[in-house]
C-alpha cells in the first residue's frame, strides 16, 4: 500500500468525525455544559448572582417548601394528561366521523387543520376574551336570554388551568385527526370486509381491528403532542399570564421567575435540576427499552 | 459575596474598550413607551449640550427583567454599559459586586445627600459610596377616581379604609364597579403595600414589609390587614382577569368604575384625555390615620470602565441627572416628581402638588416609606412571598388565618 493511499484512508476514516466535531463540540458546551453548571448551582447558596459554595440539598428543601412550585407540578400533570387524552380522543373521533366517506370532507378537514396553523400566543389571547366572563361565552348566553348562565372558569383558581386545557385541545386535535385519517386511509378495506362476511358490527370492526391498526400513528401523535405540552408555557402566558394569583404557574414560568426576578437563582436552577430529571424519568426507560431492543435483534 | 466573580467581572472590564466615539456613553434603561422616552430625551438634549454623546440601548418589557438581563450578560461579556437605570436594589447588589462606580466626589460637591429625603440613601448608596443617582419618584399608593361618579353618589374622598369600603357598597349598588383593577400579582400587591401601612400604621409596615419581624409577620394586625384586603376583593368585578392596569384606568375615565389603586403613571392616561385633576378626576391617597407615601425611584449607576472618555461622559450624566432643573423637565413629562425634595414644582398639576406636600409631611411622620411591590422595602425574595401570598389570597377563597400562616412560613422558607 502507497503512502497517499494510506493517507486518504485514513483521511476518510477521520474525516466524519473531523466533520461532525464542531456541532458536537457545540452540542457539548450548549447543552450538557450549561445542564452541569445548573446542577452545580442548584447545590449552592446562590442568589442575586452564582456563588460557588456548597450548601448540600438546601435549596431542594428550600424549593419543595414553596406552595407556588407545588401548583406548578400538579399544573403540569393536570394539564399534560388531559390535554393528550383529549386531543388523542377528539382527534381520533373526528377522523373516524370524516372517514365515512362525507361531502365537503376536503373543506372539514381544512377547517379543523387550521388552528394548529396559529401560534399559542395567537390561541391564548382570543381565548383569554372568548372566556372572560364579561366578553366572552357568558356574556353572550347571558345576552340571549339565560341570565343565569356561568362559565367563569377563567377567574376561578380552582378551574383556571382547564381553561388552558380547553383552548390547548382546541388548537391540536385537528392536528391529531389529521394524522389519523392519513393513518384510517391506509388501512386495507379487505380487512374490514372479511370482518363484516363474518358478521362484525361497525363499532366492533372499529374497536377490535381499525383502532388497533392505528397503533403507529397513535404513537406518533402521541410523541408530537407531549412534544407540544411540554412547549406550551407561551399559551399560559398569552391565555392567564399564570393567574388568576399563581393558579396557573408551571415548572418553566417558576423557573424563570426564581432565577431571573426574585434573587433565587439556586432555587431556580433546583427546579431546573427537578424538571430535567422529570423527563429522564420518562426518556431513560424509552431509551434503554429502544436500545435493547437493537441488541437483541 | 463571591469574590471569584467580583474578580473575574474586574478582569474582564479592564479589557481596552476599544473603537467608542469621545465622550460617548451607553446608557441602558428600559423605557420603550412615548412619554417615557419624551422624559428621557430631557436628559439627552442636556447631556449632548454638554458636549457628550448619548448611545441609546432600551431594553423593554417584563418591568425592565429583560433590561437586567441584559446587563447580566454585558458585563459577565466585560463589556458593560456606561450607565444603567436601576430599580429597587438592584444597584446594591451590582455595587456589592464591586463593579459599580463611586460617584461620591460627585454627590459631595454637589451636596445630593442633602436634597435628598434619607429615606432614599439606602438605595443609591452602599457602605460609603454613593452608586446611582436618582431622577424620579413615584408614588404608589394613589387612589384614582372618577369625580362625576363620586358627585352624582354623593360621596366624599373617604377618610379611612372603612368609609371607602362603604363607599364602594352604595356604588355597587347603583350598578357601578366600584374598584377597576386586574389580576396581576403586583396590581394586588398595590392594595397590600398600602393596607399594611393605613390599617396598622406606618411602624406596622416599617416591622414587616421592611424589617420580616416573625412576631409581627403572625399577628393579629396582619389578619386584620388580610380582613380587609377581602373587603376590597367584593368591590371589585369579575371580569378582572387578565385586565391590563391601563384598562382599568379607562374604566375610570369613562365612567364603568368609580376608583383605581395606582402609582402616579395612571394619571397619564387622565392627562392625554384631557382631563383635568379636581375638576374631571380625584387624586388621594390611600387613606389612613397617618397618610403614607410608598414611594419608587429610577436612578442611574454607572459601571467601571478604564476609558477616560467614557468616564468623563459618566461624571457629566451624572450630574445631568442632578441638575434641579432637568430634574424638573424629565419629571413634568414622566408625571413624577423629582427625587431631590429642594426643586419647586409650582409648574405641576394639582396631583403631583399634593404629593409633594404629602411627601414632605410623610418624611417628617416617618410615613414615608419603599414601596414593596416595586421592589423598594424586602429583598425580591421576600417580597415576591408577599406578592405570592396576597395574589393567591385575592382570587381565591383563602381565610385570613390561613395566609398569615402561609406568609410566615414562605418567608421564613425564604430566608
């Protein structure tokens, strides 16, 4: 073997890693430098600006003694769960409901497409009047005639984060029928033939054979829609601003606010810290279940 | 505080600030809105009268969050603005970090410590250097109303939280809402600031909005002011959610609700429309037994830099930004009144008079007073406890006892 040819081998055997290395570098500095140095602050006494000393789990104690930080987990709960079940179901019902074979379907399916076309910020501010008691839905109702109409959820603490569920579900269901109506056409209409030959009602051919062929495109709504509600503090801004009071907090709006407003910057990055090992918790798992599914076949 | 970062903010400035015009200085704020940026162009015309350049770098929104972070990057970046505005305590901390110019040869040839009200000192000056100088004062715990509403009612400006209150029930009545506000935590925390001195008295909110005295922070003064914070909620209607304070202050104006609780911006809005104090609206304060001025202040510190020029432009801004009479014409656009106590406002509208009187009266009652909710009595970190527990509070159905407890425990959590 030639000298040069030696050197283009080896040349190309370096020349990936010499390509990828910068975004890599990048990537490593970005994110998992700054995903240590935030651990690193959570255990310090850090306020107004980092102090490098170590003060143990003080400011995780500190952080799961905060009422706000409490409503803001059980918001993110409240709202993830039911903001994919019900986009899931609504969107899955649609697109059952449009794929018999209607008139105008093109027209439907545009009309339910179009709000995932709008940002949150978009969705959040028209739905922060349509619910507003004095603008919105009551006032309307109340206007017709029913005077005794409530729908004031938006004021209540109690209620207010359904309220972000509503117009959350409002923006992306139309999003989810879509991927399963393109999921409903690809199902072989054999199947669903042989399936009444053998005397199969339409509501079992839906549940025992049509659903569970849906299986991947249930997988990945489902993706995009977590995706979609871990994202979505823009609409808690633009829809309650957090309110009414701190109802409406989550993880990131805290986040920002210890770190950035109240002089807490270790409770901040504690929260941080909290947050990040959340979605491990559900990654982890997801990724070591992928992994040894590659090894094994 | 930490010393690491002291030293590496004092290394990375001396860094040569290269390529800056003679005598320009930066100057960051975070005034974006009409009237702001008319007031701030007061002090630029004298500024460049003097033969300085002023660089503008307005960093707007989030009540300047987004302007401080700004400056946290410039300077970890060593390369800070000439001068910055602060809020609250936010010069304070800068200036324990060892990064911001003294400017007390300055404030003592220029005699600022004494037209200055003391109360002001801890704000803009830090062990014996003196960091910021200051331009404005607002109050913040004005009461708006709509004079018509008030005449045809047959009500007079109330004289204590109770007759207001009372006040409030016979306009209700009439189909008025007698309270415009929105849900905004800090829209709230107004009301609370102003309670906590008019119900107990100045010493009361001396005890627990500046100093965190446990005992006084779980008394039964602090339910009593929690009682009537309730009150003030059944004033108010329920379509409050979301209501930006300058709605609220249209409703005002055009007669939907008879009062606002609000800082001396809200006359602006009275202003522009035409609207003349005492014959069209009221200005008063919030009323107690001792009356109380909550006050804010913006005021510029500067940064230490090695650039002669930039220096030099610092020590001319600074005492731009001191001049009585810029002090005057920034404040009669800003509807403020000026920081220092000695320049006349004879030239004012009848509120800015009034609280100009008031604060004199105040400083001698020791009833002038940081307002919390702007960040000028307890630390952010505890002051954002107070705004916590007061929000939660008024939209919610909480007793009185349970946020005493919930407000001892957050501050004690915070500490």
């Amino acid at each position: 073997m030639s000298a040069s040819t030696r050197m283009s081998s080896r040349l190309a055997a370096w020349l990936p890693r010499i390509v990828v290395a910068p975004s890599l570098l990048v990537v490593i500095v970005t994110v998992y430098l700054f995903i240590l140095w935030t651990g690193l602050i959570s255990v310090t006494s850090s306020k107004f600006v980092p102090t490098y000393d170590f003060v143990g789990l003080e400011q995780y104690v500190r952080l799961w003694a905060t009422p706000r930080w409490h409503t803001a987990v059980a918001n993110l709960f409240i709202f993830s769960a039911l903001f994919l079940a019900l986009s899931t179901g609504l969107g899955l019902l649609m697109a059952i409901l449009l794929d018999q074979n209607i008139r105008a379907e093109g027209a439907l399916r545009a009309i339910y497409l179009y709000p995932m076309a709008l940002s949150f910020i978009v969705t959040g501010t028209a739905w922060k009047w349509i619910m507003n008691p004095g603008l919105g839905i009551q006032r309307v109702v109340n206007d017709l005639g029913w005077t005794d109409f409530r729908f004031d959820w938006i004021t209540d603490p109690q209620m207010a984060i359904y309220t972000v569920v509503v117009a959350g579900v409002w923006q992306s269901s139309g999003f989810a029928m879509a991927i399963f109506l393109a999921g409903l056409r690809g199902i072989d209409n054999s199947v669903i033939k042989a399936a009444q030959i053998e005397g199969a009602t339409l509501p079992l051919i839906y549940r025992q054979i049509i659903i569970p062929m849906l299986r991947p495109a249930m997988l990945s709504v489902i993706v995009l829609l977590s995706y979609i509600a871990i994202k979505s503090f823009d609409l808690v801004l633009a829809l309650t601003n957090g309110g009414p009071g701190t109802a409406t907090e989550l993880p990131s709006t805290f986040m920002f606010s210890a770190t950035f407003r109240r002089n807490q910057m270790g409770v901040g990055a504690a929260s941080a810290v909290m947050m990040l090992m959340t979605v491990a918790a559900i990654i982890i798992p997801y990724l070591y279940s992928e992994l040894r599914e590659k090894n094994n076949g | 505080m930490s010393k690491f970062i002291a030293t590496v903010l004092a290394a990375t400035m001396l860094v040569p600030v290269a390529a800056r015009a003679e005598g320009e200085i930066e100057v960051l704020h975070h005034w974006v809105s009409q009237s702001e940026v008319d007031a701030l162009n007061v002090i630029r015309k004298e500024l460049e009268a003097k033969g300085f350049t002023w660089k503008d770098s307005a960093v707007g929104g989030m009540s300047g969050a987004n302007a401080q972070q700004a400056l946290r990057s410039r300077l970890t970046a060593g390369n800070p603005p000439g001068a910055m505005q602060f809020l609250g305590w936010e010069g304070v901390q800068w200036a324990e970090q060892g990064v911001v110019r003294d400017l007390n040869d300055l404030a003592k040839t220029g005699g600022w410590r004494e037209a200055l009200a003391p109360q002001l000192l801890p704000f803009v000056t830090s062990g014996d250097a003196f960091i910021a100088a200051p331009i404005n004062m607002h109050r913040q715990n004005w009461v708006w109303a709509n004079k018509k509403i008030f005449d045809d009612a047959g009500i007079a400006v109330p004289k204590s939280w109770a007759e207001l209150i009372a006040a409030g029930k016979t306009l209700q009545e009439k189909g008025i809402v007698p309270v415009a506000m929105g849900d905004e935590p800090w829209q709230i925390g107004i009301i609370f600031d102003a309670l906590l001195s008019d119900v107990n008295g100045p010493e009361f909110y001396q005890k627990t909005a500046i100093d965190l005295d446990p005992a006084a922070l779980g008394s039964a003064e602090m339910v009593k002011v929690f009682d009537t914070l309730r009150e003030v909620r059944g004033l108010v209607d329920n379509n409050f959610v979301g209501r930006d304070w300058a709605v609220a202050t249209g409703m005002v104006i055009n007669g939907e609700a008879a009062m606002q609780f609000m800082g001396d911006w809200a006359k602006g809005e009275f202003l522009a429309k035409g609207l003349k104090p005492n014959q069209d609206f009221y200005c008063f304060a919030t009323p107690g037994q001792v009356t109380s001025f909550q006050y804010l202040i913006d005021s510029f510190g500067m940064f230490t830099v090695q650039d002669e020029n930039v220096q030099n432009a610092q020590t001319a801004l600074a005492e731009t930004i001191m001049d009585p009479k810029v002090q005057k014409g920034f404040n009669l656009i800003k509807g403020s009144i000026p920081a220092r106590s000695d320049v006349s406002v004879d030239d004012f509208d009848d509120c800015a008079k009034l609280g100009y009187q008031e604060r004199a009266a105040a400083i001698e009652k020791g009833s002038m007073q940081g307002a919390m909710t702007h960040g000028f009595a307890a630390k952010p970190e505890f002051a954002s406890v107070f705004s916590d527990v007061a929000a939660q509070f008024f939209v919610g159905n909480m007793s009185s006892e349970d946020a005493v407890k919930m407000l001892v425990s957050g501050i004690d959590n915070a500490r």
